[in-house]
C-alpha cells in the first residue's frame, strides 16, 4: 500500500454494503508534526493531506466504523 490511506466498502463485521453516515467530523492529516516519520519533513503529504473522518453505521449488524483507514506501513514507526 503506497497510498496514505484506503477506503474500505464493506462493514468488517458482517461485510454488509448498507450503511448510514452517521458523524460527518472534520477531516485530518494521515500523521501530525510530532510524529518522527523516517524521510519526511514538514512538508510531507502525511502532514499535509487530508484524510476524511467519517462515522458510518452498518445497518444489518448495528457496527460503527470509520472506512477512510491511514496506511499502517506510514505510521508503523510512530512512538
């Protein structure tokens, strides 16, 4: 995964495609500043680009879930 992030389709639960919005909250950056990210500066995408933050309930099991997910190989690293 070389992107900052994916967006999942399905719920990991029950892999159901019937969901609702259900918090609209702002989005964020993928890492803040004071993360120590190995080759990136500032100025980085990671610091830079915004990633939705979007609460989604499932309407067949009742899970709540976030489908915009940060590259774990970016934050691997994080102390």
């Amino acid at each position: 995964m070389n992107a900052l992030f994916r967006v999942r389709s399905d719920c990991r639960l029950c892999h159901s495609r019937a969901l609702d919005l259900a918090a609209p909250l702002a989005e964020i950056s993928v890492a803040t500043p004071n993360f120590k990210i190995v080759g990136a500066d500032r100025d980085a995408p990671v610091f830079r680009i915004p990633v939705p933050l979007e609460l989604y309930h499932y309407r067949g099991c009742g899970h709540s879930q976030i489908l915009h997910i940060g590259n774990p190989e970016i934050l691997r690293d994080y102390v």
